[in-house]
C-alpha cells in the first residue's frame, strides 16, 4: 500500500477513534493524518541520512535518499493541496449559508 492510499485509510480509522476520544472534525482528523503521514516519510528521509553517513558517498545510497525525498516532497504537495482544496470548499459551503 503507498503512503498516499494509506492515509485514507488511515483517515478514516483515526477519525472514528478519535470521535470517540474528543469532539473533533473531520478536516482536524484528515489534517492529522497526513501529519502522521508526513511524520512516517520524514523518519525514512532521516534513516536513509544516517546510512549515507555511516556507509559514505555509495551512489545506490544517494539514489534511494533521493527517492525518499521526492516520496516526501510528493506527499507533502499532495497534503497541501487537499487541505487548501477542502479548507476553500468549507469556507464557500459557509459563505452560501
């Protein structure tokens, strides 16, 4: 499963856990995973970091860095875009109230 799918998921069963444990919205625990999904992709740009180090300049070290650096990048546009897309379609569903 990709990051991208499994923060649907993910928002689906944290926002039903979470409802029980606080009274939170929706776009809180869609905003919430694709922060625990960024969180996940940002220890894997930091793992990859380490093994540079420790392993020096491999060229098959730096392109699999560079992977999870774009796989970052990635998720973190797609996050953006889905919270301002949302965050807009709330505002205008408001404003024609």
């Amino acid at each position: 499963m990709t990051e991208a799918s499994s923060v649907s998921t993910s928002a689906s069963v944290e926002s039903g856990e979470k409802a029980n444990r606080r009274s939170g919205s929706w776009f809180e625990a869609m905003a919430s995973a694709w922060g625990e999904a960024l969180n996940r992709q940002a220890d894997k740009v930091i793992d990859r970091t380490n093994n540079l180090s420790e392993s020096g300049d491999q060229p098959s070290d730096i392109a699999l860095l560079s992977a999870e650096t774009f796989r970052f990048q990635y998720l973190s546009n797609a996050s953006h875009t889905s919270l301002v897309s949302t965050g807009t379609a709330l505002d205008t569903l408001a404003r024609k109230q």
